[in-house]
C-alpha cells in the first residue's frame, strides 16, 4: 500500500474516499513505504507504577505486547529498582519470546536498570513481553517499566 498526501482544510467534510485514504496511510506508515513517514522506534510501551512484595517466587510486574514486523529489531528497556536491605538483592527478569535478561541490585534506593535483547531470528507477529521480579527480602521492589523496539 503506498503513502496518500493528504491534503484538506481543517472542518471539511470527510468523504469516503478522504476516510479511506487516512486509513490507509496508517497501514502505508506502519509498513515504511515509499512517501510515508518514518517511525524511529516500531513499538513502544510500558507500565508506569510501584510494585513490593514478600520472599519468594517471581512475582508479575508487567505483560505486554509487541508486533515483531522485522525481525531484526532489538527491544531496548529500562526500569527501576531497589532492595529495601543491602545484604539482599532484587532481581528483574524481562523475558521477549523465550529470551531472557536477569539482572539485580542490593541497592537501598532506587536505581535505573536499562537493558536489550536481540529479536533477530524471532518469528514475526504480535510477541510478548513479560517483566517479573523476585525479591530477597520483604518490601522491595520495582518500578515505571519502558520498553521500546528499533
């Protein structure tokens, strides 16, 4: 589907054809083609919140979703992080599709993590994007998870 320039007075009358082509031109962008414009990073997301929690398993902080067009993109991310005791750590898992980056903090305040993981290879489509936390000891946690894929 190519790119329609688009070109109307603002309080017009939205014909069919009009309506149409803006439809279009969403599906023209999202495929990159010729004239339309560029989008830097294909998905981006995030869940914006403070989660703390007891011992034990890996506790859910964030699902969600991306659509893998090409896949040789990577998904960039960043959170943040802390253990409310510096003898113990928090850790983070943010899974993409099986692949999996770990890390933690004994940190008593919070601090930014950023990580990456590599979707080439993966199938294309709509892929999920999971963000767990374990904690070792109680009232630690995580916070404001982004991600986004370029």
């Amino acid at each position: 589907m190519a790119w329609t320039d688009n070109n109307f007075p603002f309080g017009s009358i939205l014909t069919s054809s009009k309506m149409t082509n803006l439809q279009a031109n969403f599906q023209a962008m999202a495929d990159g083609d010729s004239g339309a414009p560029a989008w830097e990073n294909r998905a981006s997301g995030g869940r914006y919140g403070e989660a703390t929690t007891g011992l034990g398993a890996y506790q859910e902080f964030a699902l969600l979703y991306y659509n893998n067009v090409a896949n040789t993109d990577t998904i960039y991310f960043r959170y943040d992080v802390f253990s409310s005791n510096a003898g113990y750590s928090t850790n983070v898992k943010v899974t993409v599709n099986g692949t999996t980056d770990i890390q933690s903090t004994n940190s008593t305040s919070y601090v930014t993590k950023t990580g990456s993981i590599s979707l080439s290879g993966q199938s294309t489509g709509w892929q999920l994007v999971e963000v767990t936390y374990q904690v070792g000891y109680a009232n630690s946690g995580m916070k404001n998870f982004y991600f986004y894929v370029k």
